[in-house]
C-alpha cells in the first residue's frame, strides 16, 4: 500500500528510501465491487488500484474474435516450433467457431498450438484440437464450390471468407464475387463495412 501510494521504496539494509517510476496494472475475473463490499478485499487497495478499468469480454461473448486470434496464433505457433505452414480447413474453423472457450483466449492458444505439434500434414483438422466436435457441421460444399462458398454466412466469418476469396482471385472483385456467389456491387458493400482495403489493379 505504501509502496504504490508514495512511490518509493526501501532497499533490505537501506536507510532511506529511493523514489521508483512503475506502473501497476492487475488483472482479475472476480468482482471486485461485490468482494469489496462483502469484506473480501480491502477497500484502500481496490481504490489506488481502480484508476483505469478495462473490461474484456469473454472469448465467447466475441464469437468475431476467434477466427482473427486462432489464425495470429496459428502463424506465431507454426513461426515458433518451425514446423512450415500450416492452415485451417473449414471443419477446423467451424469446430473454433463452435467451441464455447471456458479458457478465453488462452485456452485457445493452447489449443491451437497444440493443433500444429499434432497435424501429420499442412491443414489442420477437428480432431487435431483434442475438443468435443460440434454438433452442427458445416453444409456440404456445392459441385465446382470452393471451401470459400461452404462457410457460414454470418457477419464474423465475412471478413474470413471475402479476404479468402480475394486471395484466391488476386484481388480480382469481380471474379471474388462469383466465387462468392453475390454480384460485385454486394462484395464492394461488403468490402466498405467490414474495413478492408480495396484491392489495387
């Protein structure tokens, strides 16, 4: 307590203290207000701690997040155990999508990475995340369809699918919307509200 109100600290030995520049930061997943309130915690500390708050959702409660978070830790993984790349296939991706994550975020880093000391090849599957499959799988491709065309239509996966279908088009819209199955003015809607950058001839 004294340490964060005065800024200073006393060395083992020392006589006089010497001023430190720190910052505190604290991380918790109680509620402190009620701990506080119920004697639990001390309120003097709850107060010189609270002075900026963030609150960070529950991996669940930000289905939009796990795809982006899966794919930087599914680079950074394959980057640290040197195993070449590696990708998700589309069973992979949904099982992410459908997973509940009692763990957050580090739950699905582990798993993840678990993923690609275990894929035998270059795509990673369900059954390489060691969870419970999802019930609903996703609906069977139609003939001449791509991966692309098989993922959910909901607003998290559009920016998974139309950066996929740019990729795969070399940025061509108009070849990217077919892939897609809309007309080019629907993908350049798209394009606008989700944020990504408009593909240069």
């Amino acid at each position: 307590m004294r340490v964060i109100e005065s800024r200073e600290v006393t060395r083992l030995g020392a006589v006089k203290p010497r001023s430190i520049d720190v910052r505190f930061v604290a991380a918790t997943n109680r509620d402190l207000t009620r701990a506080v309130s119920d004697g639990r915690f001390r309120q003097d500390l709850y107060y010189r701690l609270n002075a900026l708050t963030i609150d960070v959702p529950a991996l669940r409660s930000r289905p939009a997040d796990i795809q982006p978070l899966a794919q930087l830790f599914l680079e950074n993984a394959c980057e640290r155990f040197e195993t070449g790349t590696k990708r998700f296939s589309l069973a992979a991706l949904w099982a992410l999508s459908a997973h509940g994550w009692p763990g957050n975020v580090r739950e699905l880093k582990s798993v993840v990475e678990r993923a690609v000391l275990l894929a035998t090849g270059e795509v990673i599957e369900p059954t390489d995340f060691g969870l419970p499959l999802p019930e609903a799988e996703p609906r069977a491709p139609r003939e001449g369809a791509t991966q692309i065309d098989t993922l959910s239509t909901s607003p998290d996966l559009d920016r998974l699918r139309i950066t996929r279908a740019l990729e795969e088009c070399g940025g061509n819209q108009s070849r990217a919307a077919k892939l897609l199955g809309m007309s080019r003015r629907t993908l350049v809607r798209k394009i606008a509200e989700i944020g990504l950058p408009r593909p240069r001839r």
